[in-house]
C-alpha cells in the first residue's frame, strides 16, 4: 500500500489522492478523469488499457523500497519541486489562522511557544510545527538531497515557480 508515501508527498506539498483498498479498474478510471499520475509497485497494474494507450501516465516504484526511498524515487522521477504542505490527512489545502481560533483544540505550550496555525480547509485538522516538525524536514532534506538541482527546502508559505504534480498512490505488488 502507498498510503505512507501519500502522506510523505502532501508533505511536501503535492497533490496526493490515496484510497485504500480501491479497485485496479477504478484507480484508473479516477486517475484519468483527474489527470494524475499513478503510483504503484503493482506491474499487473500498468498492463491496463489507461496505461497501454497512454491515457494514463504511471510511475513504477521499485519492489523493495523503504518509504523514504520511494519517497526519494518518486522525487527525481516526477522533478518534484516541494510547495506548502497540504494536509496529510485528507490532502486538503492548509490555511493560516489566528491563534484564538484554534485555542480550544492546541496544547497550551503550543499556544505559548508557536505563532503560525494552520487548519485543513476540507478536514479541519490543524496543524502547527511542534516538536516533531524537526524530524519530519530532517528526513526531507535528506529527501530532497537527492534531487540533481539539490536541496530544495521550503519554509511555510514560500512561493514556487513550479507546480508540483497530481499523484493518486495506487496498490503494492502483493509478493
């Protein structure tokens, strides 16, 4: 399952639709009718009509990889260039909001030593750089390290003159 990569990929900002447990069929026919690209380790998957006839265009990522590697992968493979994060739940767009807005939902400490909140315009899950945000743009440095330009990390709300692509995170090869 790509669920994990999903995740790592709204984290850096792409548009990344996950389903689990979604049909080969159905994948493909979303896939399309969105204009996404899709990603799976399955190679039954991309022997299908949508892929054959170039309806649909897919990544292959490698049996084997651990997430951070697929995550890598599909990096250079795709030329990401990260944007704001969107949200890794949902994959719904994150905006800013004042503090008092979301002082009923945030830890005290977070209201205290954190000025920048951010709740999901679809979920409305929010959001804030806690403690684990160091880990999490440790790992996307590495990430990014591996991109030919090189690292290419984002504060919040930077702005990019390149869009990062749509992606639908599609089935494992099932050993």
């Amino acid at each position: 399952m790509c669920g994990g990569l999903a995740r790592w990929l709204r984290v850096l900002g792409v548009d990344a639709s996950y389903t689990p447990g979604i049909e080969d069929g159905e994948l493909v026919r979303h896939a399309e009718a969105e204009g996404r690209i899709v990603l799976s380790s399955d190679g039954k998957l991309f022997e299908r009509r949508g892929f054959t006839t170039r309806r649909v265009r897919g990544v292959r990522l490698p049996v084997g990889l651990k997430l951070l590697e697929q995550v890598g992968f599909v990096v250079r493979e795709l030329a990401i260039r990260p944007a704001f994060p969107r949200c890794t739940l949902c994959n719904g767009v994150l905006q800013e909001v004042p503090r008092a807005d979301v002082a009923d939902v945030v830890p005290a400490r977070s209201l205290i030593w954190k000025r920048d909140f951010y709740r999901c315009t679809d979920c409305q899950h929010v959001f804030w750089e806690g403690t684990h945000w160091r880990r999490i743009r440790a790992a996307e440095a590495r990430v990014l390290g591996e991109v030919p330009d090189g690292p290419f990390v984002t504060a919040p709300g930077a702005k990019h003159d390149r869009a990062a692509p749509k992606t639908t995170a599609g089935p494992a090869e099932s050993g």
